[in-house]
C-alpha cells in the first residue's frame, strides 16, 4: 500500500513534528509535508497555543514560494482537526487547497475529531490513507493520547541513583549524582512536560527552581508542588519567575485557620492553592492527575521529586514511564529512590518494560514503561 517513498516522506513529517517537541502542549505535536511532481514544496509543524496548526503553516510555506498546493499529495503525522477549537478547522484549508492526496500516520484519539476529519476529506473528493508510521507517530504523543483516552496526563518519573539505587546521602546531599550530559538530557525531558511534579520535602532539601535551563525553549513548565501541609517555604527558588511559568499548590484541606491563611500568603504572591484529599489526610494523587488532564488541560507530567512521593506515586500506580539515570559509583548507606514497601511474595510487584538505554558521559540512562 505503501511506497518507500511514502515512508520516507513520512519520516520527514515525523521529523517536522519534533520540532513542536518543547512547543505545542497541550496541543498534539504534528508535523506536515506536502509534495508535489516529486518534489517537497511545504513544511510545517505545530506552533504554540493558538498559533497554526501543521497543516497550515505547510500550506503558508507553499504559497511563500509561490507555488500551488493543489493535485498534491499531504503527508500528516496526526488526522487533520475537523473543529473550531482556537483555530479554525485544518481540514477547511486542506479541502480548500485541493491536494489529490492525504496520508496520515495516525487517526486523531480525540473525541471531537474522531475520524471525522478524514470522512471530510473523503467527501470532498480528497484520497485519504492511513496507518503509516503509527506506531512512531503515537509515541511522539504519549502524553495527547494518554489525555484523550484515559482522562489521565502521562506521568514520567525521573530518578538519579548510584549504581547501589541511592539517589542521596544520609544527611540528604544530592548534588551532583550524574554528570552534566545527564543533567541536560533531564532538562530536555522538562521541557517535553506541561508540568514537573515535586514534594515539599524536595522544596525544603534541595530548593530547586525546577525550571528548563540546559535546553533552548520558547515555553517553560508549569511547577506543581505536593504539600499536604502547606509548608512550603515562601522564599522558596521554585515560587519565583512567575512572569516565565506558574505554579500550583497542592494541600490536603483549605478548611482550618492556619490552612486558609497559609494559602492566601502563597496567593499574595501569585501562586494557585488547590485543595484535594484523600482518606487518610493527604493529598488525593490518583485525582490530582485526573484535574490536571481534564481541568488543566495537561498531557504529559514529569516528577522529580524524593523518596516518600515516589514511593506514594508508584504505590498508587500514577506512574507510566520510569526515567533512570545511573552513575558508576557506589553510596552504601543512602537514600534511595522510592519508600516501597517490602514484598510478601515476588507475584506482588509492579513489572516494567525497558524501552531503551543510553549514555550520557559516564551516566546510562535506562526507559521503562509499564507492560
């Protein structure tokens, strides 16, 4: 069905979508290529929030170069939106466009395309295939589809450890573990997320900024800490640069005095203070996420944070996607990556699929996903 040609073509639309990589969110990263007489006359990827889409910032192309669009064949990572979102519909502009041809890696999993996009086309007399490259197109939107389907953000751990899985000292020092390719291949993870996740422990131990620095990007993460409590410090690195990025407060009630008054110090500042409980008084994980996708619209969530959430957050399966990162040294005695409880029998743990590994300096990085 299939040319080399086809895959090849669709290799470069795949590539034009990773330029959107650091980009797009919440919107899905697409990428779009438009070939006519054997020859690439557009391309395009998805802009931020309200900017074009892919399909039209390849048809801009084409008609930058004075060229014509029509009787040519379009290759998309993603079906073309077929609804009024805040930009107008892309299948309006294919159709008007006339190209012969739609080839389209994946359908689009959201409820308001649904296939109707490629049903448009179809009835405007536009050949449409699809199924090329899925695979690779769906892996570049985990975090869309994740969003689409379940009604849950895809949530990425990452973790630094020594080689014996201790991720600090006794007295809590951490910096550094791994080495500064490691450090900045972190940072390109950041800045994939809608969000990074940390507890107020992390807040207080290290006063990270948890912000994206090693990678170039135009839009930087919104911070969300994990404080059933309210005591993060009010000096803290991570509540400032507010003009880049927000941040949101996650507390287990706003229903006491002190709470209340807490809160409006964090909001004095600027900071969002949202509260949600579960049963034993601490902050409702497992709905933390589903706000977060639903109400905030968020695909992909990247935590950093310390042994005790870590260990909640695998406990409570919210975790999709480990991101380990090993240093070749021993610690010994340490802390180490997540408060797990001990097995009563190996059938009880959680299994992971590794999905790739790499080095970083003298750092491997290990992948894994849930089978």
């Amino acid at each position: 069905m299939y040319t080399a040609v086809d895959h090849q073509l669709m290799s470069e639309a795949l590539a034009e979508a990773q330029k959107a990589l650091y980009l797009s969110n919440p919107n899905p990263r697409v990428g779009c290529v438009i070939v006519k007489d054997g020859q690439v006359i557009g391309r395009g990827h998805t802009q931020r929030v309200g900017g074009p889409h892919a399909e039209v910032q390849a048809l801009a192309d084409v008609k930058a170069k004075g060229l014509d669009p029509a009787g040519s064949t379009v290759y998309v990572t993603l079906e073309p939106c077929n609804h009024t979102g805040r930009t107008p519909p892309c299948v309006d502009a294919l159709i008007e466009a006339r190209p012969a041809m739609v080839i389209v890696a994946m359908s689009d999993p959201n409820p308001l395309v649904g296939g109707k996009g490629l049903e448009r086309l179809k009835a405007a007399g536009i050949e449409v295939r699809c199924g090329l490259l899925e695979a690779e197109a769906k892996v570049l939107n985990r975090g869309f589809i994740s969003r689409m389907t379940r009604g849950l953000p895809w949530v990425r751990m990452k973790i630094a450890a020594s080689l014996d899985g201790k991720t600090a000292l006794p007295n809590g020092q951490s910096q550094w573990i791994t080495g500064p390719l490691a450090r900045a291949d972190g940072h390109h993870w950041r800045a994939q997320a809608c969000a990074i996740l940390t507890g107020v422990g992390t807040v207080k131990e290290d006063d990270p900024t948890l912000n994206v620095r090693e990678v170039k990007t135009e839009r930087q993460p919104w911070r969300v800490i994990v404080d059933s409590k309210l005591e993060t410090p009010l000096h803290s690195k991570v509540l400032k640069q507010l003009d880049q990025s927000g941040v949101i407060l996650v507390c287990a009630s706003l229903d006491s005095p002190v709470a209340k008054e807490k809160a409006a110090a964090f909001e004095a500042l600027g900071i969002e203070v949202i509260a949600m409980a579960n049963a034993h008084g601490k902050v409702d994980l497992p709905k933390l996420f589903q706000y977060l996708a639903q109400e905030r619209h968020m695909n992909e969530i990247h935590v950093e944070a310390g042994f005790k959430l870590n260990g909640s957050l695998l406990r409570e399966h919210c975790v999709d996607e480990l991101l380990l990162y090993y240093a070749p040294f021993f610690i010994g005695e340490g802390i180490g990556m997540a408060n797990i409880s001990p097995l009563g029998a190996l059938d009880q743990r959680q299994d992971w699929q590794m999905i790739d590994q790499d080095r970083f300096g003298s750092d491997i990085r290990i992948r894994l996903i849930k089978p």
